[in-house]
C-alpha cells in the first residue's frame, strides 16, 4: 500500500437559511483547530464567499472557487467533493477528511483514532455514528387519516427493538478514489462505522438555528 495522504476539506457556501454568514462566523475557529492537527498535508476550503477566499488568501490556504449552482442548499455534500476531486487531480491513497463549519465540537482524539483505523484496517471510507433518538420501528406516515408504518413490526417493548444508529459527520474521511461508490452522505456499504463514544455525543453541537447558537454561547460561558 503506498503512502496515505491525509487532506482536511471545508465546505463553507456563503449563504446559510438558519443562521446568516455562520461560515463566517466560525471559520477561524475551524481553522485553528484543524491546524492543531499535524498529519494533515492541506487545509482546502471549497466556497462561492469572496470573503472567505480573502482569509484563505491570507492564511495561505489552499481554496477552490465553487460554482453558484454547487452552492445551492439543495446541493450534495457529494457533489461537492466530485468537483474538488476532479479539479484538485487527488491520487490513489489520497484521503478526504469533511470538516463542517458549524459542527462546533470536534475532538482530537476521534480524529486520530479514525486515522489509525484507516491506516492499520486499510479502510477506504470511514463516518462516525450516534444513538438514534427516535426507533425507526416507532415511526409512521401519515397522509389525510390514513396511517403506514414505515417497518411493518408489532414489537411493543422498547428492550426488543434491534440496535440502530444515525450517521454522524463529525468523523467522515474516504479514499477520493472511490467517490463514485459513496452515496450522497459519502457513505457506502462498506464504509467503517465509527460509533461515537457517549462523551462525544453530549458534547456535539450543529449550528442550524438561533436555538443552537444560543446553546452554544451557554456553554462557551
């Protein structure tokens, strides 16, 4: 196996529907803590913000000016990662690390473990995952009165549910050479599932409203 490159990616798109500019907002932070990181080759932010290609600029960072059709909200992360690997030209063994802006917590120490996962297992994709808060065996449609359950089961304790998980980008790196095998959450079947610890899951926080912003300033004091 040739040598593993590591490249920490940030996907930060100028317009944001819950909280304005919050890439902007945050994007030192992410910096700072990225660059605390010492295996990582690259810091490339891909983003349509003029602004945030002016930092780069200053900070020395490698950027690549997305599209505004790339930047629309309905837009794939995936979709995102195929434009930056097709014009960046990775190579095999090249890894891609997701980094999300307002992900506001992220820890070191997952980071490197998933390293050391890809690096000894030989995995091509690794993502974190977390409790799910709602069994999925729980949920139903429901369209005028009448009702579908999604999965058709009549389990009634919640200690006979079988396990089940959501996925998580606060751990998400691949092999950029087989983008075209991950779904739209960069996820394939033979993706590593990384369960996240309970600490880290306490401690997760994403920046999508006021509500979560307001969250996170209580904890910051």
């Amino acid at each position: 196996m040739s040598k593993i490159k590591h490249y920490a990616v940030i996907p930060a798109r100028r317009d944001s529907i819950g909280i304005p500019f919050k890439n902007r907002k945050f994007f030192e932070k992410k910096i700072k803590f990225i660059k605390s990181i010492n295996f990582f080759k690259d810091i490339i932010v891909t983003t349509n913000d003029k602004f945030l290609i002016d930092k780069c600029k200053k900070k020395k960072l490698s950027y690549l000016l997305r599209s505004e059709k790339l930047s629309k909200s309905n837009v794939s992360i995936k979709s995102v990662f195929v434009d930056l690997i097709r014009k960046f030209k990775f190579s095999k063994n090249d890894y891609l690390w997701l980094f999300y802006i307002p992900l506001i917590y992220n820890s070191k120490s997952d980071i490197h473990d998933s390293k050391n996962i890809i690096e000894k297992k030989n995995v091509k994709s690794i993502c974190g995952f977390i409790d799910i808060k709602t069994h999925p065996y729980n949920t139903w449609s429901i369209k005028g009165n009448h009702l579908t359950k999604l999965h058709k089961n009549d389990y009634f304790r919640r200690q006979d549910l079988p396990k089940f998980y959501e996925h998580h980008h606060h751990i998400c790196a691949f092999d950029a050479q087989i983008i075209n095998s991950l779904n739209s959450e960069l996820i394939g079947k033979f993706t590593y599932p990384k369960i996240l610890n309970k600490k880290t899951q306490k401690k997760i926080i994403e920046l999508d409203t006021y509500n979560d912003y307001r969250k996170y300033l209580k904890n910051e004091n």
